[in-house]
C-alpha cells in the first residue's frame, strides 16, 4: 500500500487510471467514519476519463491517527501536501460530507491547484457544537461500536439498507474499525469550521450534490451552499447521506457529465 508523508502524518493513498498518462487529475476525500473504498463504485468510470487519486482522510483507513484535535487547514494540508508529493499540480476535486467540507475550504483558499470541485452531501457550517461535542467524547471514552447503531443508520434510507444487507456489514465494519482518536479530532474539525463567510468568495465551477433524505447535511443546506457560490449548480439525488454508494450510478454520472462538460 502507498504512503506518504504529509504534514507530519503518514497518508495511505491509491492511484488508479494511467498515471503516467496525460488525463487530468481528480481527487476523492472520504467521508467521516469511513475510507478510501468508499469510492469503489465510482473508480471504473471516472479512471475511464481521469488519473484518480483517492486517499485515507488523516486518522481514517491505512492513514496514521496523530493525537487531535485537528483543524480543516490541517485536512486541506493534508490534500495539497499529497498533491505536491505527487507532483500533481492542478487537479479536480469530489468530496463527500467531511471531505466536501475540505472542499469547501481548498475551492475558497487554494482555488489556483484546482480546476472545478464536487462538493456531494455537505454544507459550508456542518451539524453543531450539540452534535460533533458529545460524538466526540463518546468516541474517544467508548470506542467506535458504541456510535455505530446510532449514525449507520442516518447514512442511508430504511429501503437502501434493507436492499443491501452485506453492503451495510462493509461500511459498518469500516467504521468501528475506525481509530477512535483519530474519529474524534475530525468531529473537532468538523465543529470549528465554519466556511459560510468564505464560500462566496468561491470562483472555480462547482457542483452541489445532496441527498432529498439526507439528515446529516440536508437538501436545504446544500441548495444554499450552492446559492452562495457564484455560477454553482445543484442536483438532488433520492438516497440519503452517502450518495456515492446508495445511487452509485446516478451519482457517477453526474459527477463525470459535470466534470467533462467542456467550457
């Protein structure tokens, strides 16, 4: 498995596509409690039009868990010093919950490294100190299988889970094996950022995905992230948190029609 140091942390990432070709780059930023193989269903297509590089989000996967808190400028850090280490100088961008919040952030102050960004089932301001405080302190003094019944559930609709019991049993199996340190300062970052201010400034092309089930970032908070990015578009998927997974094919398309849709 690859690695590299970034920011003082080890990161696990993995490149697929031609990587020596001459595509253009995409970068995909996992959710909160889960890693890189969240993405597997989107890999195949996007590889058919892009060098895609997917990585473990710092304390998630394969990536080292430093102690926390950490901060949403230690998680763009952690996107540019990959970039950088891999010598890759601009590249698009699709994140997803946490990962768009990263998104947000980079598209705001580092919109020269990148060509147009995804921002899928997130917001500028995610959740509340009433959320991520208490999520936190649990993780840190319970261990992740003390969260698991009560956030697996809000990441999908009660038909998506009852479809898909074995997909289900991989996500869930991701996530108690999540360090729970590592779990817990990502809800610190979570908690401290807030990116409503900054989002406007946003001059790259961006495209808003959000789920019409979602609870964790809701349609409305993605109709107005999209609302204060100047020229961004929305789409609404029928799934809940993690759209990537719940309407694979639905959310590929649009990503990669987004994406390759010429200027």
């Amino acid at each position: 498995m690859p690695y590299a140091a970034v920011n003082g942390t080890e990161l696990h990432y993995r490149i697929d596509g031609d990587r020596h070709g001459n595509a253009p780059w995409i970068v995909l930023s996992n959710s909160l409690g889960t890693d890189l193989s969240m993405w597997a269903s989107q890999v195949a297509a996007l590889s058919k039009h892009f060098r895609v590089l997917r990585y473990d989000t710092r304390g998630h996967g394969h990536s080292e868990a430093p102690k926390g808190p950490y901060t949403i400028e230690q998680l763009t850090g952690d996107v540019l010093g990959l970039m950088d280490t891999l010598k890759i100088a601009r590249a698009n961008f699709c994140g997803i919950s946490m990962g768009g919040l990263t998104g947000v952030a980079l598209a705001a102050r580092h919109g020269n490294r990148f060509e147009r960004v995804v921002l899928c089932n997130t917001a500028a301001r995610i959740g509340s100190p009433e959320v991520w405080v208490p999520r936190a302190a649990k993780a840190r003094s319970e261990g992740m299988l003390a969260l698991a019944d009560a956030v697996l559930p809000r990441w999908f609709t009660a038909d998506y889970i009852e479809r898909e019991p074995a997909v289900l049993a991989l996500i869930r199996d991701v996530f108690v094996h999540t360090d729970k340190e590592g779990y817990a300062s990502n809800c610190d970052a979570i908690d401290a950022a807030d990116l409503r201010p900054e989002a406007p400034g946003i001059k790259l092309p961006a495209l808003v995905i959000s789920g019409t089930h979602d609870l964790a970032a809701t349609p409305a908070q993605g109709r107005e992230l999209a609302q204060s990015i100047p020229g961004a578009r929305y789409v609404e998927l029928d799934a809940s948190h993690i759209s990537n997974i719940e309407k694979a094919d639905a959310f590929t398309k649009t990503v990669i029609d987004f994406l390759t849709e010429q200027k």
